[in-house]
C-alpha cells in the first residue's frame, strides 16, 4: 500500500471520529471534510435553523416595547442611550453565570415629531421676516406669543406686527473741549420699529417631542438683528440643555414602565460577543 493510500486512509479515520464528537444537540450541525480537516457548518441544510436570529429595528416607541414584551425575558438587556434617543435590547444575552449568544436583538431610533424637528432646527438660526413669518403661521397650533410678562398677545396682531417691522436710524455728536484735550464723537442708534403695533417679546412652543412622550412647553425670546436696512430675526429656546434632559429622562421610564417583567436596563451603549 503506497504512501498516499495510507494519507486517505487516516484522514477518513480522522473525520470519522470528529464528527462522532461534533454530533450534539447542543451545537450547530457541522462536519469536518477531509480534505484538509475543514470544519463546515451544515446548519443551513436543515429543516429549520438550531436557534432564532433576528434584528428587528423600528422608529416606533410602542412597535420596540410589544416586540421586547413579545420575546424578551429576564435575561434580556435594554440599553438606553438618551443622548440620541435610541436603545438596543439584546434578547438572548443571558448572564455572567450562564451567557447566550446575544444574536437576536431589537433596535429603537426614535424620530422627532415634525413641528419639534422643524422647531429645534430653527433655534438660533437667523431668518428672514418672511422665514420667520411662514414657521410661525405652519406650527400656528403650537406657538402663542408673549409680551415681556409674558402675557398672552394675539397670533395674527403679534404677526402683522412682524411684517411691519422699519429701521430707523438717528445720529448725534457730542464734542468735548477742556484745557489739555479735545475729543469729538459720533453715535449711531437704530431702532427697530412696527408701525406702532406691539412687538412679541417672544413665543411660547407647546409641543410633543416623540410619539408617546407628553407635551413639552417651551419659552422662546425674539431677536431682531439689523444691518440698518434690513432685518431678520431668530430665536432662542430658554433653558433647552435641561428640556433635552428631561425629555432623556422620560424616554427611560416609559420603558421601564412599559415592559412588563423585570429586564435589565442600563443607560449607555453595549458591545456584545464581539
């Protein structure tokens, strides 16, 4: 019997007795080919797969919470990240005593609502009259303007208002003469006018920032900005560092107040099995 004969004869062997180890029911199928004693899984040649593996992602708070209730189970993990309004569940992740493969997930990446995108996107961004004018009168349902106590002002005086607006600009000199100097100045003030209307001071936004959350009310001041012959105007969201924390605090306890057993969650982002 020649050399090679012999090599067969052997990697046969070989094969025979690792696949008798490989066969459980604990693992995926596989077989070890002989040539080179390659181990190859066979899994996919069965009726059904050995364990299920998904990815399920949705924009939706209520779709994310029916599918974790649906399959999650105490060894399920939710992580929550508030700083972009996502989390992550990791449904088979098992624990440090007994650890799963964390191959089936579910992914939420909440979408703001659009007058809240459309209001957040405008924040401190210098518009036109005209600019300023159509995001109020598109998001009219959400906005009231305020004079400076705050008291509520008309929405269609407060806009004719805004359309009005003029510059006017005055100047003056004052000349200053004593025993060792002299010095002369010039001042410019312009002043922004509305035909005698009422200016808002500023508006306030009610809003719901995601699907599912409650309403938010925000305090916004006006600005008007002018090169002397033009004028634009923006706005600022008081105190918005502490909405957004808010509104992060709420997002993790809607879903811990609405899966119904007891998962793990935790703030922050996991890397599992990588």
């Amino acid at each position: 019997m020649d050399q090679s004969a012999i090599q067969a004869i052997q990697e046969l062997a070989v094969s025979q007795q690792s696949n008798f180890i490989l066969h459980s029911d604990k693992i995926s199928p596989s077989v070890i080919i002989p040539n080179n004693h390659k181990l190859t899984n066979i899994e996919y040649l069965l009726e059904a797969p050995k364990r299920f593996r998904a990815e399920f992602n949705t924009i939706l708070i209520d779709e994310f919470v029916a599918y974790i209730n649906k399959n999650g189970t105490e060894r399920t993990g939710i992580f929550i990240n508030p700083k972009d309004m996502s989390a992550e569940a990791i449904i088979n992740m098992g624990s440090d005593e007994k650890p799963e493969w964390g191959d089936h997930k579910a992914k939420l990446a909440l979408t703001k609502m659009p007058e809240f995108s459309e209001f957040i996107k405008n924040n401190g961004r210098t518009l036109s009259q005209q600019d300023f004018i159509d995001f109020a009168e598109d998001w009219k349902d959400h906005i009231e303007f305020i004079d400076v106590s705050e008291e509520t002002l008309d929405f269609r005086s407060s806009i004719n208002a805004i359309r009005r607006l003029t510059v006017s600009a005055t100047q003056s000199n004052e000349s200053i003469t004593g025993n060792f100097n002299a010095s002369q100045s010039s001042l410019d003030a312009i002043e922004i006018k509305a035909a005698g209307s009422v200016l808002p001071y500023g508006f306030i936004f009610t809003c719901t920032p995601y699907e599912s959350f409650l309403q938010t009310i925000l305090l916004c001041q006006i600005r008007a900005l002018t090169d002397g012959k033009t004028v634009n105007l923006k706005y600022r969201i008081m105190m918005l560092d502490s909405h957004i924390n808010n509104i992060g605090i709420e997002f993790k306890e809607l879903l811990e107040q609405s899966i119904n057993y007891e998962a793990g969650f935790y703030t922050g982002t996991m890397d599992y099995q990588k």
